[in-house]
C-alpha cells in the first residue's frame, strides 16, 4: 500500500494531462496507458483500467458540447451502433493477447501516430460538406466499425482515426470532437464491460486517473490557444516517443 502514496497523485497528474490533451487534440491514452504498464499492472488490466479514466472524462465532454448546442446528434447517433459491435470485438481481442506482443503492438501504434501528427494528412481532406446519402452512410458505418474495433482493442490514438475518417465528408473539427466524444463514450461503455466481466479493471488506480482526465476534460478548452497548444504537443511527442522506445525495447 505504500507504493500508492506516489502512484496515485501520479496518475492524477498524468491524467489531468491526458484528459486536456484529449480536448485540444486528441492523445491522451498515448501517455496514460504506458503508465499504468509501467507502474507494474499486466497489458490488460492496464488497458482495461484506463477505459474508467476515458469514459468519466467523457461524460463532462458530451456535456460540453451539448450545452453549446455544437452536437450533431443525428450523425453521432447513426456513427455509434457499429462502433459499440467493433469494440466488443476489439476488447474481446485485446484480453486475449500476449502481454508481451500486446505491448510491442502499443509501441508500433504509438511511433505510427507521431508519425501521423507530425505529417498532418487530415489538413489536405478538408473541403466543403457533402450529403450523406445512401452509399457514403455505407462507407461511414463500415469506417466507424473499424473505429470501434481499434478503440476497444487499444483505445490510444483512436481520436485522430475519427478526425480522419469525418474530415474527409467536410465536417468542421468543432462538430467532428463532439461526434467524437459521444462515439468513444458510448463504445467505451461496452469495453469497460467486457474487460470488468474478465477482471480486468484496478479500481483504485481507475478512479485516479479519473479524477484527472475528468478535471483536465473540463479545464482544457480554456487552454485550447496557440501557444499552449503547440507547447503540449511537443511536450507530449518527446514523451510519446520515450514511452514507444522503452515499450519496444525494453518491455
């Protein structure tokens, strides 16, 4: 029990991070579900224990946008069901894994999304929004799928995949972070469950890491400026890149 006394207010802090990285970009389980393996618990109960962390946090973000009026609740609605089908999936294929491939596989998907943000790709798919008709609802619903999947398999950089896959119908970030929140919400609920009926979950380390992505979720879009943004988002792939290196490495 003494190894709490730093742990905790550790994961507090860390999630704090996460949960305003989570408002200004996006990223924040790059940084909290590396902790949580290293501060000694198995690949999946690490990655069980941080779905508390991204579902409290979200229940302030819905309530955000939605206060705002900025939640378009038709779209998200229609986004939602396959994502809650491919977490079950994912999460399902998450607890099963090795703990040691699991967390070479984490290396590899935290190195490929530096690699992405520092690209930018999302920047060239932005243009005017299109209808949704029958066959682009089609092609949402099997994106939003995969989304599911990868979100309940890992969860970390998931965000950008959904940017992505919104911005190329024309839809503006404030909308896309929104549809975000309400999605990752949702599906979470489902692989939070499958991971609590495996036993999966540390309840104490969760609800700190709660405590702090819920607070950092509610503080940072006061944060959310230019220089605050562009000083976290370096701060945070230096970061992002020493947690990759040692996961890959030195597992």
């Amino acid at each position: 029990m003494d190894a709490y006394i730093w742990q905790l207010p550790l994961l507090f802090g860390v999630g704090l991070i996460a949960g305003i990285l989570n408002v200004l970009a996006g990223g924040g389980s790059l940084l909290t579900l590396p902790l949580l393996i290293f501060m000694g618990l198995p690949s999946a109960v690490a990655n069980g224990t941080n779905r508390i962390a991204i579902f409290c946090q979200n229940i302030f973000a819905i309530r955000g946008f939605r206060k705002r009026g900025v939640l378009p609740l038709q779209l998200a609605l229609l986004c939602t069901p396959p994502a809650l089908l491919g977490s079950w999936l994912g999460a399902n294929l998450a607890i099963g894994l090795d703990d040691q491939v699991f967390k070479r596989v984490l290396a590899l998907i935290m190195i490929g999304v530096l690699v992405f943000t520092a690209a930018d790709p999302m920047k060239r798919f932005r243009q005017q929004e299109m209808v949704f008709g029958f066959w682009r609802k089609v092609i949402l619903v099997l994106s939003f799928f995969a989304v599911g999947v990868y979100g309940g398999f890992v969860q970390a950089g998931v965000g950008f995949l959904i940017i992505t896959a919104l911005l190329v119908h024309g839809l503006d970030l404030v909308r896309i972070n929104a549809i975000k929140v309400f999605v990752i919400f949702a599906y979470t609920f489902v692989a939070l469950g499958v991971f609590i009926y495996h036993g999966q979950v540390n309840y104490l380390f969760g609800f700190a890491l709660a405590a702090g992505n819920s607070i950092g979720g509610m503080v940072g879009p006061k944060l959310a400026v230019a220089k605050g943004h562009d000083w976290i988002k370096k701060v945070v792939t230096v970061t992002v890149a020493i947690f990759a290196l040692k996961l890959l490495f030195f597992p």
